[in-house]
C-alpha cells in the first residue's frame, strides 16, 4: 500500500488533489458533486481522480451512479497512518 500511495499521491500529476479527496473521506463520505464543492475543485477533475482511486482500491462506492457515495477502503483504512506520513512530507 505505501509504493502505491506515493505513487497516486507523490509520482503522478494531480496528486495533491488526490491527497485531499482522501482526506476528505476521511471524516466523512461524500459524492463526486459534493466533493467538487467542498474542495472548490471542477466536477470533472473530481471525477477524474475518483476514478483512479476507485480503479487502485483506495476509495469504494456506495450506492446508484448519481448519487454513489464514496467511503475509505479497508485497506487505506487500516493503513491511513502511512498516507497521514506522505502528507506530511508532501505538504511542506
């Protein structure tokens, strides 16, 4: 898990943007729209990178197409202190 968190977060374009998705999931499931709005982020680039870590186990969905909700996947769950490490040195 910690190669490819630094690989989506740290190695690929668009990954702070993908950090904050992450972190927003982290307190709280949100939809793609709500997650445009929250991370004053384009509905579009939003989907965008749903969609790629949806595609590497990151985030999981949850219920129809519109309305999907998205929510932590187990394993970045149980490995959230290791994302929490890449954050912290990507930030700075």
């Amino acid at each position: 898990m910690e190669k490819l968190l630094w690989w989506l977060i740290a190695g690929k374009r668009g990954g702070i943007n993908r950090a904050r998705i992450i972190k927003a999931l982290a307190k709280r499931p949100y939809n793609t729209h709500q997650l445009s709005e929250e991370l004053n982020l384009d509905y579009k680039t939003v989907r965008h990178h749903v969609k790629i870590l949806e595609e590497n186990n990151v985030i999981k969905p949850t219920g129809d197409t519109y309305g999907k909700l998205y929510f932590l996947s187990k394993e970045l769950k149980e490995n959230y202190d290791i994302f929490e490490k890449i954050w912290d040195k990507i930030k700075s």
